[in-house]
C-alpha cells in the first residue's frame, strides 16, 4: 500500500489485490488517518487488478471514516475489471467515481497544488 499526501489532500494507492490482506491494508490506512490532515481523500486503483467483498468492504470503511472526518473521498482509475465490480454492487452510486485525478480537482471546491 502506497500513501502520498500533501497539504491539500491525500491518495492511498492499493497494489494488485484488493482481497482480505489488501482490504485489510486499506483500513489500517484509513484508520491512521487523523482528522486534521487533508479534506480530500483520493484512492487510486490504478495498479488493483482484482477486488473481493473484502475490498469492497474496505472502500465501505474508507468512506464511512472520511464522512466521519468530514472529509471526500474519491476513487479513480478502476480498471475496467473493478468498474463493473463497482456497478453490479451498485457501488458506483455511492462512490465518485473518476478516470483521471485532473477530473477531481476540477470538482475540488478548495484550491488545490497538485
């Protein structure tokens, strides 16, 4: 799991699998997160080829805890694969989901440095 984080937002980035060990990688991330860090919480799915109920699991929390937070989160770059994951669990209506983080920002209310 890769974090990179600047002032304005932060983007968590899963590897390969979104499975029990890469879900379960996810919301310890998620979980670290402290309130006062970035309001926009960006997961980029670039790299995750393959996503179980565990992972969607994960997603469930990342967003539960960034609304907590009041903060957004986003997701971008699904593969195909995790795109119709997302749309047969009607996930897709719950999630921004995005293809490009130049997308985001334009949907950013707050300026961003990207």
């Amino acid at each position: 799991m890769k974090l990179a984080e600047c002032q304005e937002y932060i983007v968590l980035q899963p590897q390969s699998r979104l499975d029990l060990q890469g879900g379960n990688d996810l919301k310890e991330q998620v979980l670290a997160i402290e309130a006062e860090d970035p309001k926009l919480w960006i997961i980029d799915l670039a790299n995750v080829e393959f996503i179980d109920s565990s992972g969607l699991g994960a997603l469930v929390t990342a967003l539960k805890s960034s609304r907590k937070q009041g903060c957004r989160l986003v997701l971008c770059h699904p593969s195909a694969t995790v795109k119709l994951i997302l749309e047969i669990t009607q996930l897709d209506r719950v999630f921004e989901v995005f293809d490009e983080l130049e997308a985001i920002f334009s949907t950013y209310s707050e300026p961003l440095s990207a």
